[in-house]
C-alpha cells in the first residue's frame, strides 16, 4: 500500500451521504506520483522511498536530457516491495473511508496585531477609551526590566507549517485523478499538500 501522496489543493465544497448528511470536504488533485529514489537499512539505516511530481526535462550543454521535479517527499516504509524505481502512483491508490494526517503551509496573513494573531481581548470601544486593540503592558520596570523571550506581540501572522491528523476520504475519483478530504485544509488553491495514509505509518521501533 502507497504510504503517502503529494496533492495539490483545489478548492471547497459538500457532499451528501446516503443518511443525508452534508459534509464539508476539500477537493484534492493527485497528479502522478513517481517513485524518484529509495532508502535501504543496509545503507541508510532505514526504508524510505521518494515521490516526485510535475516533472520537467532539463537539457545540459552537451544536449542529454535531465528530468527533475518540482516537488519531492520522503516517506518511511516498511518493505520496498512493490516500490520500483519510476513506478507511479494516482488517486486510486488512496483507499475512500480511510484515515490520512495532512501536513501543508498555512496561508501568510502579513504583519497582525496581538487582537487577531492572538486573540487578546482588547480594551472598551466606547466612553473616551484609549486603550482598544493595544497589547498592554509587557514588562515591570525594575524587574525584569526588559521583556521576557516568548511574550505574545504582534508579528508576522500564518505561513507555517500545519498538520491535520485523523481526517477522512470521503470520495475518490480515480478518473479525474481527484479525492475529497473531510474538513478545510491548510493553505490556498493550488498549494501542495503532504498526505500520508494513517495505517501506513511504520512503528517507532
């Protein structure tokens, strides 16, 4: 079984279950993954195999061609069999109803103050008030007398990294190669997604 895919987000939707229920799900393009290269314990220690996606062709100046790819991620296995060197791997790989943790960027917010990037309540609104969206006091005079390392301060917001554990497939489309998670996903459309199927993950030990 594929441990994990590179996808690329594609926009929100909802979907009705046979109960009639409406689930919120996020729209997922899976483009061929290639298996780039692979690890082995007698070399590295451990077993890992490499995808790549979107590939584009490279000439050098003696005219052979090199195919690189845009996006490449490593996941742990725990055999490499079946995993052969340009072996590819499409949305019907990814088994509908089963669990997946997701890992992406969030989407960069710019420079926000203390009220949104950490929810401070703020002071009055009204009746000749001068304290509304500040952040307060942030240190004592004497001591410490300088402000504390880790105090919450306005500062540039999101563009970080965001895992998502236990979410569910809801749908698969093998033929246009897309698959529907539960729930929002981290980042914006067309942003590329880590997906890594939960009962693929190898043991501690």
């Amino acid at each position: 079984m594929v441990p994990g895919l590179i996808v690329t987000k594609v926009g929100m939707s909802r979907v009705f279950l046979e109960s009639g229920e409406s689930v919120p799900v996020t729209y997922c393009r899976i483009d061929p993954n290639v298996v780039v290269r692979t690890k082995n314990k007698e070399k590295d220690g451990y077993n890992a195999v490499i995808f790549g996606t979107r590939p584009w062709v490279l000439k050098t100046r003696k005219g052979k061609e090199h195919t690189k790819f845009r996006t490449e991620k490593e996941w742990r296995v725990e055999s490499l069999e079946g995993f052969e060197l340009g072996k590819e791997f499409t949305a019907k790989d990814v088994p509908v109803q089963g669990m997946v943790t997701i890992m992406g960027i969030s989407k960069g917010k710019g420079f926000q103050g203390v009220v949104r990037r950490h929810h401070f309540a703020g002071g009055p609104q009204t009746h000749g008030s001068h304290f509304k969206r500040e952040p307060g006091s942030v240190g004592m005079r004497e001591y410490p007398g300088r402000i504390l390392r880790g105090h919450r301060m306005a500062g540039h917001m999101g563009t970080q990294r965001v895992t998502l554990n236990h979410r569910a497939v809801v749908t698969c489309d093998p033929e246009k190669g897309v698959i529907g998670i539960k729930g929002p996903l981290p980042g914006s459309r067309g942003m590329e997604l880590f997906v890594t199927l939960e009962s693929t993950v190898p043991s501690a030990s």
